[in-house]
C-alpha cells in the first residue's frame, strides 16, 4: 500500500516557539493531504485539508494564523504551529489521499512546555 | 453539520467472544471506511464500503453498509488478543474530501 512518512516522530518545545511537521506522501503524489489532530482516547478531528498550489481549507474553530499549513508539491505537506502553548500539546496526524482511500502518517506526538 | 456516530466507546471481551461495533450518519454516504488504531500507532486503513447493502469479511472481519448507507458495522467473530485497539469508523463523500471519523470504540480481550 501507499506509504506516508512525517517528520519528526515527537517534538517538545518551549511555549512561544513555533514547530513545523513535515508530512511525505513516498510512493505516489497526494493532491489532497489532511491534517488532524488526536487528543488522548479520542478520535481524530479533521484541522484543514491541504491541497497542493492553493490555500489550505481550515476547519471551524482551527486557527489559520496558528495552524500554517503549506502544500509545496504532490508529495509534501508541513504544518507549523507557531507560537506555541501548552495546549497545543496534542498528537498530530496527516494523511494523503489517493482516491477514496486516506493513507495516514504515523503521527507527531507534540508537547509544549 | 454531519456527524458520525459510534457506539459502544469501550467493549471488553473474553477471548474467543465476538465482537460488533456500529456507526451511524446523520447524512447518506457515499462510502465508509473503517480503520484499527494499536495503542500507540497512528490509523490504518480496513476496508472501505461503498454499495448499498454491502458486506465484506476480512477473515474473522466482517463489515457491512446499510441499505440507507447511512450506518455501519463491524464484527469480529471469535476474538483474539491481537484484535485489541480502537476501531474507527469514517464516512466519506467524494473522493479526495475528509473523512469524516466517529469517535471510536476500544477492544480491550483478555485471555
């Protein structure tokens, strides 16, 4: 099956800092890429969906000025967190589409301190 | 705005017992998919369902889609300690559009 990688694994960061996740779709090119963010035990809540070459499409109550979200090419999606807080602490989560199936990366484990 | 909803949360079972998960639209579905996530891992991928009364069996795996393609689920027959995770179910439109993810229920099988 298609492979998407994302960059790094875990991350800790001071508050105030910003922290970019990279995510690679490896083995086909992903128009469409989704980010997502898992709060422990819960389910997976869509952020934006990224599509290559034009402005990411964030989702209600997702900060566009926090979450930038930057589609570069077929195959590369990176999401910064900038100014981070202790609430963004989260595991964070892309996935690339091809056709109706969603490959997901393996996920950032995010903690601000 | 649509919803998928999932139920039961938690389930704990007995080796060897069965298991079934249920999900349920507010709107009609083009597809849904479902998706295991181990404790620790990120989702992947099941099956995804996209015909009216579908049923599919992944060995001990069975999926089925409503007639309404608004609900779903999922058995699994004689459960094993490998079975353990949480197991979501999302509901797609067009291809390429976000899924749409219930909040998942967790299998916890004890031998």
């Amino acid at each position: 099956g298609a492979v998407v990688s994302q960059h790094p694994s875990r991350v800790i960061c001071k508050s105030g800092t910003s922290v970019k996740i990279e995510c690679r779709s490896l083995d086909f090119q992903a128009t469409t890429m989704f980010w997502y963010r898992q709060f422990p035990k819960k389910s997976l809540m869509l952020m934006a969906t990224s599509n290559e070459g034009s402005k990411a499409t964030y989702e209600q109550g997702v900060e566009k000025d926090k979450f930038l979200i930057n589609h570069a090419s077929l195959t590369l999606s990176t999401l910064t967190v900038t100014s981070a807080h202790p609430e963004d602490s989260s595991f964070y989560i892309c996935s690339a589409s091809q056709g109706y199936e969603q490959y997901f990366g393996p996920g950032t484990r995010l903690t601000v301190t | 705005g649509q919803q998928v909803m999932q139920i039961p949360q938690y389930q704990h079972v007995q080796e060897g017992e069965d298991f079934t998960t249920y999900c349920n639209s507010s709107t009609t579905l083009s597809n849904i998919q479902w998706y295991k996530q181990r404790p620790g891992g990120h989702p992947v991928f099941l099956i995804q369902l996209v015909k009216s009364g579908e049923v599919k069996k992944q060995k001990r795996l069975t999926f089925q889609f409503g007639e309404a393609k608004k609900n779903s689920s999922l058995h699994i027959t004689a459960t094993q300690t490998t079975d353990v995770g949480t197991y979501f179910c999302a509901g797609g439109n067009q291809a390429g559009t976000a899924l749409i993810f219930g909040k998942g229920t967790t299998l916890s099988v004890s031998s």
